[in-house]
C-alpha cells in the first residue's frame, strides 16, 4: 500500500525541511500544539491529504457537506497529533481519526448547524478532487450506488478494502477481529454481485 | 457485465493516483488557519467551564450559609440540601461530561472510540432529562421556602392557605415528573414545526437515549466475530 510504504518521517527531518518554508515557524502557536509538531504534522498531512477527501467521499454525497466533514477532519487529526506515538503508522492513525470523525459527522448530519467557512481559506483546495471524482465513470457510479446503501461501519471496511488494506490492517482500524473483517468484505461482495445480477448495469 | 469488488477496487486506486495531483495544501494558510481556530475554540471551552463555576458559586455559597444557620429547623433544612444537593451534582455531572469529551482519543480503533462516544452520550441525555424533572420540583416551592426564610419570611406562617399551597404544589411537582414523560413519548415524532422543541422532548422521552442504546447494540453485533457463529 501506497501510504503504508512511505519512510517514516521523524520528527527533526520534517522539522528542517519545512522550517525553510516557513519563515516564522516556532515563533507563534498555542498549547497543546508545540511548533515543531504543528510542522511536522503538516508535513505529514502533505503526503496524506488524500485520506481526507477520500473517507469524506464516502461518507458524504452532498459536496457542502463534504467540505465540512473535512475541516472537521483536519481539525481533529491537528488536535489529536500530539497523541501520536509511531506505534501504528500515520496512514493507518490517520484513517482511525477521519473516519471516527466521519461516522459521527454521519450521525449527526440533521442536527447539525453548518458555521464552518469555506475549506479553500484553510489553505486546502479540494474542488479539482471534487470533479475529478464527480466525472464519474459506470464503476464509480456502481460504487456510489453500494455505499449509498450500506452503514457508516460498514462504509469503513468498505473503503480501507479499497484502499488495498489487508484484512489485519482494516482489523486494526477497525477494531474487530481479522476473520471478522474478511467475512465482512465477503458478505459486501456477495453483496455487490446480486446486485447486479438483480439490476444489471447500474445507473 | 459482471462488476465486482476488485473491480471496483482497481478504479478506486486509478483515482487515488489522480487526486494526489488534484489536490492542493497551502501549507503556511493551513498552518495560520488551525492556529487561529484552535484559539478561538479553546476559548470558547475554557469560557464555557468559567462561567458555569461563576454562575454556581453564589447558588453554592448562599444554600451553604442557609444550611449551616438552620440545623434545627428540618422544614427549611431539607429543602436547602437539596437544592445545594442538586446544584453540586450539576456542576459536577457538567464538568465531568465536558472533559470526557475533550478527552476522547479519536485516533482509537474505530468500535471503540464510538462506543466511548455513545456512552458519554446517554451521560448527557441522562442529566439533562433528570435535571430538567427534578430541577423544576426544586426551583419552585422549595427555593422559594428557601430564599424567603433567608428574608426572614417564613412561608408556612403566611397564611393559614400557605401550608396546604405548598403541599399541593410539591405534591403537583412529583406528579409532573410521570406526567412529562409519559406526555414527552407521546408527543415524540408528532411535532412538525419546532425542530428545537422536539429536540426537549426527544430528551426527556428519552428517545435519544434509545437512538444511541440501539447504536451500541449496533456497535457490539458488529464485534462480533461472524465467522466464528
């Protein structure tokens, strides 16, 4: 897997290298974010933005939502960095974050009252990733159409089997067990192809 | 056509490849942004915990006072304690909620962090419908004893009516507690108009509390290890 395959970044490396693009790093910041972990937190964003967007993806269809859920996203990854030990990798940490925050975001969604600001004055863009998933093929289409249908945990599994999870590395995720996670996808497999055999194409 | 999981899969992961490109991080904005927002909602926080404690001292200081200078009059006694009683457990059921929630570890495995989520959940729901029941028993006849006689006015000598008027209105107080929850889950669903309305008596139905219990069920069947059965 992509993200699983990046050399950990330690903490002194990502703090040289982006000091220097970051004229006044270290001179301001509140608790319980140090300056050091701030930048190194972004440098590691940097690598991982896409999680972000992704599991937003999947778990929001309105793109005004999508936009919210992930600030919510990023705010609470940005938080909750300072806990971050290296003792699961950032990509795996970083799905455990965005998608608890997804499935609360999910199931909360009529309560909610949207005070949040535009996403781009985050400094994070993501309206090309918007058409770019929106200029969707017939198997995104069929994709949409299976997620649309599902849970917000089995939305989860979902998109980690996805994202070339093995079954142990969604288990832990997830926090259930291996075997758990395979039937799972199993039966979401199973699923899918009735689905089709039922409808055929989806449109 | 025969679309599968893998299929689906392998288009997933094309996409991915695309969106690295796709999207942008402005790296200095972000930074400034999350700098500024964390600032602004720890202060919210922190004004939030303030000013509930401000708002209880003088409740607290006051029903202190009360209590200590009517040990021997059980009339007046009962009431103050438990108004002081009640006004303690709130505080303390609100600062403990609140810093069960900004604790919350969302990087935890995902069934875990939200069952933790729930629980704390059903705490809030759980205090507010009690407090609301049992705060508008308090906050009437037995404050009102309370602040009188601080006055110097006893009430139960006002009048020869007063006496039974408290009675009757203590005894309404219990009464009403049954009487909103039975009246709460059957107005339940049936409120079309007021969205923050039906939010109070989805609360003391108790209707929320369920919303979240069926979720932990939810949580826990998914637990489970359905290769095992």
């Amino acid at each position: 897997m992509e993200a699983n395959a990046k050399p950990k970044v330690t903490h002194s490396a990502t703090q040289n290298a982006l000091r220097e693009s970051l004229p006044n790093a270290g001179q301001e910041t509140t608790p319980p974010m140090t300056p050091t972990l701030t930048v190194e937190f972004l440098a590691r964003l940097e690598s991982h933005k896409r999680i972000l967007f992704k599991v937003a993806y999947l778990y929001c269809r309105d793109r005004d939502d999508r936009q919210d859920l992930v600030q919510e996203m990023l705010i609470q990854c940005w938080r909750s960095y300072e806990r971050f030990d290296g003792r699961v990798q950032f990509s795996t940490w970083m799905y455990r974050v965005a998608v608890n925050v997804a499935i609360s975001h999910f199931r909360h969604e009529g309560a909610r009252i949207r005070d949040t600001v535009p996403l781009e004055d985050y400094g994070l863009d993501i309206a090309a990733a918007d058409a770019l998933f929106d200029d969707a093929g017939d198997n995104m289409r069929a994709l949409r159409q299976l997620i649309d249908g599902l849970d917000e945990l089995n939305r989860a599994l979902i998109l980690l089997f996805l994202e070339g999870f093995n079954s142990e590395e969604i288990a832990a995720v997830v926090g259930i067990s291996a075997s758990n996670v395979s039937t799972r996808i199993n039966r979401l497999k199973t699923k899918l192809q009735a689905e089709f055999n039922s409808q055929g194409q989806p449109t | 056509m025969n679309l599968t999981l893998d299929d689906l899969k392998t288009e997933w992961l094309a996409r991915d490849r695309q969106l690295e490109s796709s999207l942008r991080m402005n790296t200095l904005l972000l930074r400034e942004t999350l700098l500024e927002k964390h600032g602004a909602r720890m202060g919210r926080v922190r004004a939030g915990d303030v000013s509930q404690i401000l708002f209880t001292i003088p409740f607290l200081a006051f029903f202190g006072w009360f209590i200590a200078h009517h040990l021997d009059q059980p009339a007046f006694l009962i009431p103050a304690v438990l108004l002081q009683v009640w006004t303690v457990a709130m505080l303390a059921l609100g600062i403990q909620q609140r810093s069960g929630l900004r604790a919350l570890d969302y990087s935890r495995p995902v069934v875990a962090l939200q069952g933790e989520i729930e629980q704390i959940k059903i705490a809030r729901l759980t205090t507010f419908k009690w407090a609301f029941l049992t705060g508008q028993l308090l906050w009437w006849i037995p404050f009102l004893l309370v602040v009188f006689k601080a006055l110097g006015v006893d009430l139960f000598t006002v009048s020869a009516f007063m006496p039974r008027f408290i009675a009757w209105n203590i005894a309404f107080g219990i009464a009403f507690i049954p009487f909103a929850l039975w009246a709460s889950k059957l107005l339940v669903g049936r409120l079309g108009g007021s969205a923050r309305f039906q939010k109070f008596t989805d609360g003391i139905a108790g209707s929320d509390v369920v919303v979240a219990r069926e979720f932990l069920g939810k949580l826990a069947r998914f637990e489970q290890d359905v290769a095992a059965r």
